[in-house]
C-alpha cells in the first residue's frame, strides 16, 4: 500500500507551510503566553480552504478526502499544536457532524459558513460529571410544543466561547438509555445559550476551552441534527473520525520534536564534535524517527478505509492511542537531547512538550483507545 504523497497533498504541505511562517509562528508564543484564540487565522485558513478540507465543493468546501486532511492538520501542527486542534476540532467535530447528519436544508444553511471560515464550529458531548461516561450525562432537553428547552452543562469545549454554531449532545430520554439521546444545533446568541469558564491549560492555549451553558434555552424542532434518540449513537461515529484528527495532531507534534532535535544535535557541540555522533543522542534520533514512522502508518490506514466508507472504529483507535503516546515520548526526548535549552522558552521543544499530552487524552484517553480496541477484538 502506497501512502506517498499525492498532488494535493504536496499543494497542501507547501501552502501550509508558507501561511504558518507568515501569519502563526511571529506570534505564537505569544498567543501561547496570553492564551489569545487568534480568531483572525481560522478566517484565512477558511479562504485558503482549510475550514472545509473534506467538505464537498457544492456547499464551499475543498472537496478533499482523509489523506489531504490528515496532511493539513499535520503541517499546522508542526508549526502550532494549538492551530492545529481548533482546525481539526472545527472540521472533524461540528462541520463533520453537521455534514454527515444534517437534512439538505440544515446543510445549505450552515455547511458554508463553516467551510468558509466565516463561522466558527463546537461540539458539545464532555459534561463535569462525564468525561468517557457519556452515557450519564445531565444536560437534558425537554419538549415544550415546537421547542426542545436546554439546560445544563457542557466542559472542555473547543471553541465554547468564540464559536457561531454548537452542535450539542443532550439527554432527551431515560438516563443510560442509548437511544436516550439527541443532537441539537444552538446558534450563538441563542437565548439561554451563554459560555463559561475558560480553562488555563498546560499546553495547546491558543485552542480555546471553555463551557458552554444551558440555562432555559428554547431551541426549535427544525434544529434537531438527525432523528430524536440518535444522538449518542451519531456521536460514536463522529469521535471514529475525530480519533484520525487527533493522530494526525501527533504526527505534527512528534515530527515537529523530532526535526527540532536533529537539527539541533548537529549543531550543538560537545567534546569537540557535535552530539549527534554520539551513540547515546544517535539511538534517541533513531528510535524518534522509526516511532513516528509507524504512527503514520497505522494513521493513513485509518484515513484510507475512511475514505473508502468502511468501518474504521478499531484502526483510528489503534491510530489515536499509538500516534498520541508516541508524541509524548518524542517531545520528551527533544527536550532531553536539547539539555538545559530544552527546557527555556527559546527552543520550540518545551512547548511540544506541553502540547503533546492534550494527545492522549481528549477524544478519548489511552485507556479508553484500549477499551475500544479491546472490545472490537474480542467481539
């Protein structure tokens, strides 16, 4: 199987590459100091087409498939981690959902906004009481003639406060009840519909996190995304997808890591010679590039059933737990083989290292990768 770059996919790297020298590396470590959402990016990633990777040109989108956008998210992460997770978080989780159960008339009415760049996505599922438990979830909606009334709270949201349009899992039946659930569309500025705590994270601070909350919030019957119940069940599908997002978030960060300790190891010089001769900084080098390697293996394949409409639950899990331990041990190493430098903010490997750990956990924690693939196994 042949995962070489492909046309668009080379257009893809070189244009990514040129928008981060110029609009994202000047000032990231400053959005990063001062946790800025630097809004104003996510509206020229829009026009250069990257808001809409694998939406289909009839509603604005690229038209692309999971290879150019495990290629898009990649770059971005090379340069910025926290561009990165917001692209794919808007792309995969909101626009994703939309696109995939959304009646033509939601479609036309939001898909291009969203492909644009014009508007900013959110998903809502994570709630302070349930984080892999969604199935517990107290954010409830309840139907009062054509309206469904929101109340409660969703966590860890990208984009909870700046986005335009939520697309929000909540409990319309009995608790545990799988079909016990439904999805909703809340547009911002809504009634009822207002943001909450913003986090102060570790790493990935130009991605804004944030709550979202319901209080008496009256949303129309013809914002219902899919069937009444089906939400729960439309939400698994969607996180198969965004667990492809989050390897290709890895790639970015472990390859990042590892192209900054190369570099760096034939420059520093030690004894008399750089440190890239020396075994022990050589070995960390090899093993860097030979874990990335495989992390993008197991992640195209992902993308290519993705692509071909096959189920993907076991690989993009297999793809997530892998490529997001394999950036953490990576960035760690960068630091490592960069020394006292590694650990200063005038080395892009510390904030790598402070990103890469958002990898193994959201989406989905390694532990819960393991449960999925465990159960698909042994079924």
């Amino acid at each position: 199987m042949d995962f070489s770059l492909n046309e668009n996919q080379r257009m893809i790297v070189e244009m990514v590459r040129d928008f981060g020298e110029k609009h994202i590396r000047p000032k990231m470590m400053e959005w990063d100091e001062s946790q800025e959402f630097p809004r104003e990016v996510f509206t020229k990633l829009g026009e250069l087409g990257l808001m809409g990777v694998l939406v289909p040109q009839e509603y604005g989108g690229s038209g692309f498939g999971y290879f150019e956008y495990v290629t898009a998210i990649t770059e971005l992460s090379k340069i910025d981690p926290s561009i990165g997770l917001s692209m794919a978080a808007h792309n995969s989780l909101c626009t994703g959902h939309t696109l995939m159960f959304a009646n033509e008339e939601q479609k036309k009415k939001y898909i291009p906004k969203l492909a644009s760049g014009e508007w900013i996505g959110a998903w809502g599922l994570t709630e302070p009481n349930t984080g892999s438990d969604a199935m517990r979830m107290k954010c409830t909606a309840k139907q009062d003639g054509d309206y469904w009334v929101l109340n409660g709270t969703k966590c860890w949201i990208t984009h909870g406060i700046s986005a335009e349009l939520a697309v929000v899992i909540v409990r319309t039946g009995e608790l545990l009840d799988s079909h016990g659930m439904t999805t909703f569309l809340v547009e911002r500025g809504t009634p009822g519909f207002k943001a909450g705590k913003k986090e102060n994270k570790l790493g990935m601070r130009a991605s804004e996190t944030a709550e979202m909350i319901f209080e008496d919030c009256r949303v129309h019957k013809d914002q219902i995304l899919g069937k009444v119940g089906d939400g729960f069940i439309q939400a698994m599908k969607i996180l198969d997808g965004g667990r492809i997002s989050i390897a290709a978030l890895s790639l970015g960060i472990g390859k990042g890591a590892y192209e900054a300790a190369l570099k760096y190891s034939k420059e520093r010089e030690q004894f008399g010679q750089p440190i890239s001769n020396f075994q022990g900084i050589s070995f960390k080098l090899a093993d860097m590039k030979t874990r990335y390697e495989a992390a993008e293996l197991l992640t195209m394949r992902a993308a290519d059933l993705k692509n071909r409409g096959e189920k993907v639950t076991t690989e993009s899990a297999m793809a997530k737990l892998y490529a997001s331990e394999m950036c953490v041990w990576a960035s760690n190493e960068a630091v490592q083989i960069h020394g006292g430098y590694g650990y200063t903010k005038d080395f892009p490997v510390e904030k790598y290292y402070r990103d890469s750990k958002l990898c193994t956990i959201g989406e989905g924690t390694s532990e819960i990768q393991k449960v999925v693939i465990a159960k698909n196994i042994l079924s």
